[in-house]
C-alpha cells in the first residue's frame, strides 16, 4: 500500500512527521507523501525519517486556494525544492489564516467565550493553527465536550462562529508548484459542492489553466463518485492520485493511513502508473 495524502503535527494533525511515517512502516506501506495544509515545514523531518526505514517519501503540501462556500484545494506532489514563489505563496496564506483565526476568536469573545491567539500560539507551537485547535481548546476548557461537537455548535460553515478562509490564488498556486518542481492536483473535488452538470466544464477550466491530476479516490467520497472522478479524470487526460487525508485516529477516528473511499486500499499502481510518469516529464 501507498499514501499519497497524510498530514502531520506542521498542520492539523496528530502525529509528528517522524511518528506518521514510522506508522506507515508498521503497516507495511512502501509510501507516503506528507501534504500538510499551507506549509512545507515537516518535510525534512519526515524524509529523513523514510530514509532510515527504507520508505519512499513524496515531497507535499496542501494548498488553499480561494473560493467562498467551499474546501477547494490544490495537491502539490513530488516537489523537488521550495521555491520563492511557493515561499511567498505559503506566506501569504498563512497570514490569511491568522486573520480568520482571530475573527472567529472575536466571535467566541461575544457569546462570553474568552480564549486569545496567544494561548492558542503557546499550546500548539510549531504548526499552523486552524479551527481544529480552537475545537481542542474548547474542549479543554469544558465548553464542549468533543472536537466534533465544537465544529457543530461554533465553528463548522453556517455556524455562528463560522469565518470563510482567504486562500491562495489558483494560478499563483500552479506556478509556484510548477516553480518547485511538482505536479499540481485537485484534492477531494466533491469538496468543490459542485453538481455533476457544473463539475466537467470546471475541472476543464482548471486543466487550460495548468492542473495535472485529480485526487479521485478520497474518503470524503462515495465510490460511485470517485468512479465517476476516475473517468472524468482520464476523459480530460488528467493522472489520477489516492489519499486517506489522515490526520490522526482522536482527530478523523473513520480514517486510516492507506485506505481510501469505502476503505479501499491504496495500491501502488497509483504511483508507477500515474504519479511517477507524470513527474518524470518535469
């Protein structure tokens, strides 16, 4: 098995890079691509660590791309540096979360909510803060119970600490990608709440402007509609990749390193047959 989609503690997840890719040793996959939200920073940590075990490791981020009403993200894989580009770009974004981090902040502070980006600094240094880890300290301070429960009482869409992510431009986030020397993929596109009608016309449009694959295996989806990705997908000549989108068992408990939609495992075809040929024509 292969992953091609797993987050570590850079971002939103649970273990470190180190940690993610010994988990990925003990179940025997051969590997993984570390694609934290915004930034590169667990990169070099994990590759070192995959090199001890004798795993492959895909250079990765996750990148948000701005699009109210949505999760649209863009994949970059297989990335050979960290270019000015994507350093700007990243930078960018991660300034824009800080903003939306205090937004929802002030929400929390007017229904008698106190809790400051300080404390939320100081508790989870070393990683880019988003609203799983105001959920957490919701739940430390006994507001709510669980993470899930603080999502669904303040902080998912339509709720009423809820703040809209700025994120990247899309074409910036291409060719920063193409500037660091990786291939850029349209993760989880059920993400988009597009319609099928809507859906071809927009991952066309995305394709003229320099997307390269579609992440249409993901946990997020139904297996009919990843079918339905996978040949979308292939009739646009774009490569296919699969993820997990781990995070960590206390934070996704449904997910797992490996497996993908209806947990189906995520073999290596997806990197021979799809990701590697795409990258050997950098």
């Amino acid at each position: 098995m292969i992953d091609l989609h797993v987050h570590t503690t850079a971002s939103d997840g649970q273990y470190t890079p180190s940690e993610i890719v010994e988990k990925a040793y003990e179940k025997k996959l051969s590997l993984i691509a570390i694609t934290d939200h915004d930034t590169t920073e667990g990169l070099e940590e994990g590759e070192k660590k995959a090199k001890e075990l004798g795993i492959l490791f895909v250079r990765g981020i996750e990148i948000s791309i701005n699009r109210p009403g949505c999760e649209f993200h863009l994949l970059g894989l297989g990335l050979k540096s960290n270019s000015d580009s994507l350093k700007k770009l990243t930078s960018g974004v991660l300034s824009n979360r800080t903003l939306r981090n205090e937004e929802i902040l002030q929400k929390l502070k007017s229904k008698g909510i106190k809790l400051d980006l300080e404390t939320l600094q100081k508790d989870f240094s070393n990683t880019v803060i988003g609203r799983p880890h105001i959920a957490e300290e919701l739940v430390k301070m006994k507001i709510v119970k669980t993470r899930q429960q603080a999502f669904d009482q303040y902080l998912a869409k339509g709720r009423s600490c809820y703040v809209d992510m700025k994120g990247a431009d899309f074409n910036e986030a291409i060719q920063s990608i193409n500037d660091s020397g990786g291939v850029p993929v349209l993760a989880h596109p059920m993400s988009l709440f597009l319609s099928w009608s809507k859906m071809p016309d927009f991952i066309k449009d995305l394709k003229d402007r320099g997307l390269k694959g579609l992440e249409a295996y993901h946990p997020g989806a139904r297996r009919a509609e990843c079918y339905r990705l996978d040949e979308l997908a292939r009739s646009l000549g774009l490569f296919i990749t699969a993820g997990s989108d781990f995070h960590g068992e206390k934070i996704r408990f449904d997910r797992k390193l490996g497996h993908t939609c209806k947990d189906k495992k995520i073999d290596d075809s997806f990197w021979f047959n799809e990701l590697l040929p795409a990258l050997a024509k950098k």
